[in-house]
C-alpha cells in the first residue's frame, strides 16, 4: 500500500483493489480532495453509500466493508475516530484529537500501524499533545500532516514536533510504501511526507 500527503490533513492510501482519501477535516463542501473510490470525512459527519456515488463517503461512526476496505468510526469524548484498513494496514488519521481516549474507542479502532494527525500549524502545545497521543495508541508509524513544510533542509512548523519526539532531524519523502502492517518495534517512527497538493 502506499501513502501520499495529499496538503492539508489529507492522505490518498492507494491500496491493491482500492484507491482512499482519508481526511479527517473535509466538512463535505466543495470538491473531495484526491482521486479515490472512497473518502473517510469525519468532520462531514454524513455517509453516501451505493452504486450510485463517487466517491462513497464515510462520515459517521459504525463499521464499513467497501471495495474490500475496512473502515472503523467511533467518538471518544466528542472526538470522531476513524481508521480505514487498506491491504492490512491501518491508518488513522485525526484533526481534533481527545485528551484521553475511551477504552470502548480504543477497541473500536484496534490496533494502528500509521498515524496521521493534524499539527495545526507547529504550535509546541499540538506538539506535547500528539506526543500524547502517540503514546496512547502505540502506533508503528506517526505521518505529521497539516503544516507548511520548512524550505531548504529547515524543518519549519516540524520544528516542536522534532524537538517533542527526541529526533534530530528528517527527511521528507515523497510517498510511503507498506506491506501488511508498519512494521513492528517498540518505538514509532517518524516519517515525514512531501505534499503533493
């Protein structure tokens, strides 16, 4: 499976029989990001399923099976969580994010290779706060999304996340490429895209 950064907090997993944008922070105005069959919208907060819709839209809590795509939705204090299994790799991918999570959400979305969350802009607080975040879900692999990328080598609104995760510096790539899972190990790592929007 891969992974590109679609700008924004959108991410387009282009899988073996499917091709999802997951975007925690698409409302449902104006055109989907991306070019997939099916678009996991948390903040549109509605579902188009069927033949007749394209892309099938995914916005509200539950279980899904489409196109052989896993889709898992549930709240944790006011926070829509949702993960979307494309070729035995889990992604998730967040905007808002709870301070605790629920132990009932946490089974919901069961166990996450790749974590995709939202710095709003770099600000050190979002930085603690996905720190967090990481811990409570263990995932093999954290993709920081929504951020304007530093320019020539400089790490840009990365910098509090970088400092936070104990890293000395990154390498932006262009895409990233997954095979049944994200790879194991006790520590998560950092693996920060290029955006493509």
């Amino acid at each position: 499976m891969e992974i590109n950064w679609l700008g924004g907090s959108a991410l387009l997993l282009k899988g073996r029989q499917a091709r999802v944008v997951l975007d925690p922070g698409y409302e449902g105005r104006g055109e989907a990001p991306g070019a997939g069959q099916i678009l996991v919208a948390p903040a549109s907060g509605q579902n188009r399923l069927g033949a007749d819709h394209a892309p099938q839209v995914v916005g509200r809590p539950g279980e899904y099976e489409i196109s052989g795509v896993s889709v898992r939705g549930s709240v944790s204090k006011g926070v829509s969580l949702f993960a979307a299994e494309v070729d035995e790799v889990t992604v998730c991918g967040l905007v808002d994010l709870p301070r605790e999570l629920e132990t009932e959400a946490l089974e919901a979305l069961g166990a996450i290779d790749v974590l995709a969350v939202s710095l709003l802009g770099g600000a050190s607080e979002r930085a603690r706060e996905v720190v967090h975040l990481v811990s409570q879900l263990q995932p093999a692999i954290l993709v920081p999304v929504g951020y304007r990328p530093g320019t020539e080598g400089e790490p840009g609104e990365l910098a509090p996340l970088i400092k936070e995760m104990g890293l000395s510096q990154v390498t932006p790539q262009p895409r990233l490429n997954l095979s049944g899972g994200g790879g194991g190990g006790d520590d998560t790592r950092v693996v920060v895209l290029e955006p493509r929007g």
